[in-house]
C-alpha cells in the first residue's frame, strides 16, 4: 500500500532535466517528477555518479529538503566518502545529508563481480 521510487541519481536529473529544462507536456515525465516528491519512499542509488554542477546541487537539495520537510521517507547509496560528499555537493545540500541520515557503512564482496 505504500509507494516506493527506486532511480540511480543519473536517471533522477535526467527527470529534472528534462521536465524543467526542456518543458515537455508529457503526462508520464509529469508523474515521474511529482513521484520525486511524493513517493513514500525514495531511494535514491549511487549518488555522486551523475555530473554536478549549479543545476544538479539545486535540484538534488529541492528534492532533499522537500522531502524533510514533508516528513518523506528516503534512502541515499553511494560510494563517496563524506570529505567527497562535501567537496561534490553544496554546503546547503551536505548538511541536510550529514544532518538527517544515518551513515551505514556495508562491507563484503561486490555481487556485481560474483555473476
């Protein structure tokens, strides 16, 4: 009964990308985006794989703090450290991220190399 959207960070500014920049009318890229916001659950995987820059940093904190505020439940993966957090993303964005998540920190065999 709840929602779940499960994207790379790659293809959620490919979303934002396209529904702001671009100004497509699509119903369906309408609904992905909103999903962003609404979801019960966000989780967001490999962040820190998509290109930065003013755009992706503003978005990524718009999506962050919206969600915060709203009470919305998220879950971040990556493999950047929290000096590289820093050094990627905006000070306004890291310190949500540093602020409101718990770091957990996984250890094993990567399953991509066991296939």
């Amino acid at each position: 009964g709840k929602i779940v959207l499960y994207q790379t960070s790659f293809k959620i500014l490919e979303i934002l990308g396209d529904y702001k920049l671009r100004n497509s009318s699509s119903t369906a890229l309408e609904a992905s985006y909103q999903l962003l916001f609404d979801s019960d659950l966000l989780i967001i995987d490999d962040l820190g794989t998509e290109m930065t820059n003013t755009f992706t940093n503003t978005e990524l904190f718009n999506i962050i703090n919206t969600r915060l505020i709203t009470n919305k439940k998220m879950i971040i993966s990556t493999n950047l450290s929290p000096n590289e957090i820093s050094d990627i993303y905006s000070s306004r964005l890291s310190s949500r991220v540093f602020g409101a998540f718990t770091f957990m920190k996984f250890y094993g065999k990567d399953l991509r190399w066991e296939k």
